[in-house]
C-alpha cells in the first residue's frame, strides 16, 4: 500500500483481529448507533505512528489507511489535516456524536483510541475497582518510558565510533534501571496481563527497532542485544512482542537504508 502524497488515496483496512467496533462502542447505550469511521494517516516506517496500528489492530477496528510520504515536503490538503505535517493522524466519524474530529500526535491518537473502547489494552475507570489503579500502573510505565528510555536508541544512531558505544552503555543501564523492575510480574506483559497492555502500544514499535537496527553495526553495535539479552524480564517481554500479531501485521522494518538516509540528512544539516 503505498501513495506519493499528493493526492489523499485511502485503503481500507480490515486488522483480522478479534473485535467489533459496534459492540465495543461506549457510545452505543442501546441506541442505534453506527460504529467509527475512521481515516488513519499515517507511514509505516515511522514508530509513533506503529502505536495507532497497534491500538487499532488490538481493538479490531477496521479504517481507512493513507500513507503520508515523509522524504518529500507535505502537500498542503495534509496540512489542512496536521499543520504539523506529522503522522499519526486520525480523522474520527461518529454519527450522530462526532463530525470528522481530527485527532493528531501518537500518545493521544492512541489514548482517545483506548478512552473510546475500554478493552484489555486500558480499562475503563469503571470497569472494576482496580481500573483506576490499573491505569495509574500503566501510566506510570509509559511516563517511564518516555522520559527515562525512549531517547537514548537515536542519540545512539547518531553517535559514531566508541562515542556509540559509550551511548549504548548509558541506554542499556537506564533500561536496566527504569524498566527491568517494571516488568517483574510480566506474563509475558505487563502488570501480569497475558494480553497486550497500553504499556506494550507505546513500547512496542520502538523495541522491535532497536533489535532489528542492531543488526547492522553502522548504526547499533550488535552488543546491544547481547546485553538487552542479559535483562531476564525484559529480554522476555521482548521476545512476546516480537510475536505479536498486532505488531508485525504492518511492514514496519524497511531496512537499514532508509534510516541511513535520514541519519546523513540530519548530520548534514548539523554542519
């Protein structure tokens, strides 16, 4: 599925994934009410946008895919969408409810997503009384994530000789510290779950990157894995997202030249 961006072609997207989308809809209170239609905009090389696919196909809801170029200047009807030109985007129709609302940035396309269809990725606040502490456990995880992990994989790339290797140190150890002793109860994910969580949406694009990078040693040192290996919880939870059907049921790993190509651009820039 691929378009230049010029024009916004769809592609409907049907995830073959357990779900209704009429049935999971808290809007619905016994009326008739016609389940979402929704327009994802979107590229499948990019990780935030991963974490919309993940939600989706977690949830089964079936939308409408446009793929946004994002080597070449957006055209100005995407902008009309996202005046920040970046993907994920969403267009949210809800008869009756919602009027093509556009919903943009990863984190809270994936949060409205969740809010919308309580389910084993994020329990709704009534769902029993452990949902509130449910969600605090998973936000707490995802904050973690962010603020103490996500960085570290790009300043890596980046890096160049044993300044890579002295970057890779500084991200095993955080991982080490900030997400190994969140994933004791894994099984396999997180908080205990044996379903994916909304800890794993916001995880997962960027934990099947770092392994798959780390294949080519221009741009992550294979000792990466090794030591990613060497962290019992986390080498474990790993593998189970590697696995996962929502994860691979998009082309996400497009090959090393592709991130080679935007490394040189942003070290050209820098100059």
């Amino acid at each position: 599925m691929t378009t230049n961006g010029l024009t916004p072609t769809t592609f409907e997207v049907s995830n073959g994934i357990s779900g209704d989308a009429n049935k999971a809809n808290p809007l619905k209170d016994g009326k008739d009410v016609v389940g979402p239609k929704i327009t994802l905009y979107t590229n499948h090389r990019c990780p935030y946008a991963h974490r919309a696919h993940i939600t989706l196909a977690e949830l089964g809801i079936p939308f409408e895919e446009v793929i946004i170029d994002l080597d070449t200047p957006r055209p100005q009807w995407y902008l009309d969408i996202n005046p920040r030109g970046l993907v994920p985007s969403i267009k949210y129709t809800v008869e009756g409810v919602y009027d093509e609302e556009i919903i943009t940035e990863s984190a809270i396309v994936a949060q409205f997503l969740a809010d919308s269809f309580p389910s084993h990725l994020l329990p709704g606040l009534r769902d029993s009384p452990r949902a509130p502490l449910t969600r605090a456990r998973i936000a707490f995880f995802v904050d973690t994530w962010n603020t103490k992990v996500s960085s570290f994989w790009f300043g890596a790339l980046l890096a160049e000789g044993e300044e890579k290797e002295k970057k890779v140190d500084e991200w095993v150890k955080a991982v080490e510290k900030e997400i190994e002793p969140l994933l004791s109860d894994a099984k396999p994910f997180f908080g205990g779950s044996e379903e994916f969580t909304f800890a794993e949406v916001h995880a997962a694009p960027f934990v099947v990157r770092w392994y798959s990078l780390a294949k080519y040693d221009d741009l992550l040192p294979p000792s990466l894995i090794k030591r990613l290996d060497a962290l019992p919880n986390f080498s474990k939870w790993a593998r189970a997202i590697h696995e996962k059907e929502s994860v691979n049921n998009i082309e996400w790993d497009s090959g090393p030249d592709a991130i080679r190509k935007k490394l040189a651009s942003i070290k050209a820039a820098k100059k």
